[in-house]
C-alpha cells in the first residue's frame, strides 16, 4: 500500500435543476448542457496538472446538492436578491494534483467561468492511498 500527499481543488458549480437532476439519474452527457459546469470540466480535461493522479488525466468526480446564501445589500448575486435567502441547485466538481504543482492558471481559467461574484473554489492537501 502506497500513500500520496495530493492537493484537492473543489468546485462549487451552480446548475439548473434540470441539469442536477439528468447528472443524479447518470445521463453523462449534462455535463456539457451547463456552460459553467463545462467550462470547468473542459479545464480540467484539458490540464496536464489539475486532474492528474499517476497515468491517469482529467481526472474528476461530481456530488450533488442545494447551496444556500443571503446576499448582502452591496452583494451582485448571480441569483437571488439582498437580504433574501436564496437556495441553489449545485454540482461540487473535485479533482487532484500532485503536492507542490503549480495549479494557478487552472483555477484561474475556473473562475474566469465561473458567474458566482465569489466563486467558491476550495483548495487542500489529502492523501491519496494507492497500490
């Protein structure tokens, strides 16, 4: 058994309900009906860094669920308005890269898709346990 120090980046991606609903009954091709879940998809395909875990590339996994916010009145909320809580249906998109690996023009290319005024895009360190 081998262990590896990883670093984790999460994504939280808002969705239609249609969309979370079509990925949950395992219907694959929603990924690309969401132009924000795709962009970050597509960057993560499309990275030799982020998504790399040994031979293996784009390297992601989904969950699912609702995320829940109040916008405060100097808040530009992509959905909802100040002061009013608002729940939304969202992907999380998790992927990995090795520790130490230059990750920033991924997770810039990710927030620059991202319509979320502050897009939550988590970033730490795991390990991995492997053969």
């Amino acid at each position: 058994m081998t262990r590896a120090r990883m670093q984790v980046v999460r994504v939280h991606c808002p969705v239609s309900g249609n969309v979370l609903a079509r990925l949950q009954a395992g219907e694959a091709a929603a990924l690309a009906d969401d132009p924000v879940l795709a962009g970050v998809v597509a960057v993560i395909r499309g990275s030799d860094v982020l998504g790399a875990i040994g031979p293996y590339r784009g390297v992601f996994e989904l969950g699912f669920g609702l995320e829940s916010f109040v916008p405060g009145v100097a808040a530009v909320p992509a959905a909802g308005q100040a002061g009013a809580a608002e729940v939304v249906p969202t992907v999380v998109v998790k992927s990995y890269a090795a520790e130490g690996a230059d990750i920033d023009a991924a997770l810039a290319a990710i927030v620059a898709v991202h319509p979320w005024e502050v897009p939550v895009v988590e970033v730490g360190v795991v390990e991995l346990v492997g053969r």
